[in-house]
C-alpha cells in the first residue's frame, strides 16, 4: 500500500507538470504573478478554515471527554499539513493526530473515536456542501453533462457513508468481535478490551446530541469559508467570479478531491478538476491552473508550521520519555 501511495504521489507530480506544460506556462505564471496581494488573503483564509475545523473537533467531544481547544487546533493544523504536503494517502494525518492527541492525556480509545466521528461529520457535511454546489449549478444553467456526472458522483457516495456509519455501531462492534475471535483462537487477546473500549466511547460521541449538532454546524461553515479562496483568487488574477460561481467550483472540486483520497494531496487531480470547472464560467485554463498552484502555496504555508510543530511535540515526547527513564531506580541486584 505505501508502495502504491508513492507510485499515486510520482504520477501526481509527472500530471500537474504535464498539465502547465500542455497550457501556457507562461500564462499561468503570469497569472500567478497577477494575483498579487490576493495569495496572502488566500492564506488568510485558509487558515481561518484550518483553525475553524480545529474548532469542529472541538466541539464534538462530549463535556466530560473534551481536550483543550488550543490542543485540537494545533493538531488539526499537524493533520491537514501531514495530508496535503506527504506523501500519504489522505487519512494519514488523521491517524497521527489520533496518536498526538494522547501527548496531551487523552485516552487512546477517546483520541481514536474522536477522530472517527471527526471523519464522519467532515464527509457528511462536505456532501451536503457538495449538494448545495450541484443545486447552485443547476440554478445557474450549468453543462447538463456536468450535472450529471456530479449526480451519480453523488449517489454512489450515500452508500459509502451509510457503511462509514453503520460500521461505528453496534453492527460493526460485533463485525469486529467476531473477527478477534476467529484470529485469535483460543487466546485471550488485550484488542478485546481495546476494541470494547473503542466503540464504547463512539457510542459516548454519537449519545451526546448537542455536540454532534454544533461540530456539525462549523464543520458545514468551513466549507463556505473555503469558498473565498476562489473567489479571491480569482478576482486578483482578473477573472472575477460570483460567490455563488465560486461556492460551486469549490464545493465539486473538494467532492473530486475526496473520491481521490488515496492520491497524495489529490496531486493532478485538484488540477484537472479545476479547469473542468472553471471552464464552465469561461475562466481559462491558465488560470485555473494558477488556482491550482495558488491553492498549493497556501497548503505549503501553512503546512510547513504544522511540520515543524508535529516534529516539536515528538521531540519533547522522546526527551520526555528519556528523562523518565534516566529518572527511575536502578534494578535491585
């Protein structure tokens, strides 16, 4: 699989090159060039989104299970850093930031299930964001043949995440049973305990309605905060584009970029993605590759810290973890 994940990132890069050699390189850096002060508020925005999805996770932990709010903003920065700028596919951040959370005294079950029903919320209100761009499009007039496509897009993803739920109750709690039981024979295994503690704090998240609701709500408000970074971009680089035009490049794009999940940072694919849509309100595809690589710079601004700060917070840990030991008593002779 990591083989794999090293081929989709390699042919990311060969396709995005491809892409501007085929266009006018010329034009996409002039284009670039054009967006002047805009690449800042470009980033600007995104990490008010990043910090916002930090805000989501936040507040989907129930009251007596909720880390500090700075703790799962920094950790959000570290996972959208370790999905966009490695080459993992996109649920590698995710996992790290199950694991950074326990540095902060967070049960591994609580860290884990967090993330889980991070997920979750992430994928449903992006899907109800990517329905609101489909329902703008049609309201616009848009391509028949692009509606369509987003269409069944769309309805092949409703069985994707009934099974992501589905899978996080009870049904799946007892999937699970039953596979360590047959794995592990006649041995007793600490996963049963593990797996038991697991699903019983999923239950603790989805049983705490309020919090669902309010991470569900921010959640949903990133998404139209991401809106800016088109239509910002765009204006600056000489294209100017209604919210609502943006709302639906935006909106599919991300859509393209989740059923891609499993190429590194979505490489190619984001920029194929936009000019296809782009090109719907006549943008070029310069420009929208501008975008593209626009939309890059700010993933490396703002990802570069999250590095930093991932490596920062391992290094206390293995210095930590140093001092403890060099700290205990010598074994009795």
């Amino acid at each position: 699989m990591k083989r794999l994940t090293i081929v989709l990132w390699i042919a990311g890069i060969v396709l995005v090159a491809a892409l501007i050699a085929r266009s006018d390189a010329r034009g996409v850096a002039e284009a670039i060039a054009g967006a002047g002060w805009g690449v800042a508020l470009v980033v600007a925005a995104r990490v008010a989104a990043v910090a916002g999805a930090g805000l989501g996770w936040y507040a989907l932990f129930p009251a007596g299970l909720r880390p500090r709010l700075p703790v799962c903003a920094l950790i959000r920065f570290i996972r959208e850093a370790v999905n966009t700028l490695l080459p993992f596919a996109a649920v590698g951040g995710e996992l790290l930031g199950g694991r950074l959370l326990t540095f902060f005294g967070v049960g591994g079950a609580t860290a884990g299930a967090s993330i889980i029903v991070d997920l979750m919320v992430q994928a449903g209100t992006q899907f109800v964001f990517a329905l609101i761009g489909l329902a703008v499009l049609i309201a616009l007039g848009g391509d028949g043949a692009v509606v369509r496509a987003v269409a069944v897009g769309l309805a092949l993803a409703i069985p994707v995440l009934a099974g992501f739920y589905l899978v996080q109750r009870r049904g799946g709690h007892r999937l699970a049973q039953a596979v360590l039981t047959r794995l592990a024979g006649g041995r007793q295994w600490r996963a049963f305990a593990a797996v038991d503690t697991l699903f019983e704090r999923l239950r603790a998240f989805y049983a705490d309605r309020a919090a669902l609701v309010r991470g569900s709500l921010v959640h949903l408000a990133i998404w139209f905060v991401g809106v800016l970074e088109v239509w910002i971009a765009l204006a600056f680089m000489g294209y100017p584009v209604t919210y609502a035009e943006a709302l639906v490049i935006e909106s599919l794009v991300q859509a393209v970029r989740s059923a891609a999940f499993a190429v590194p940072g979505a490489l190619g694919v984001q920029e194929g993605g936009l000019i296809a849509l782009c090109a719907l309100f006549g943008v070029p595809a310069e420009a929208a590759l501008a975008l593209s690589l626009i939309k890059r710079v700010a993933d490396l601004v703002v990802g570069l810290p999250g590095l930093l700060a991932w490596q920062v917070l391992e290094g206390r840990r293995f210095l930590r973890r140093d001092d403890l030991v060099a700290k205990a008593p010598d074994p009795l002779p």
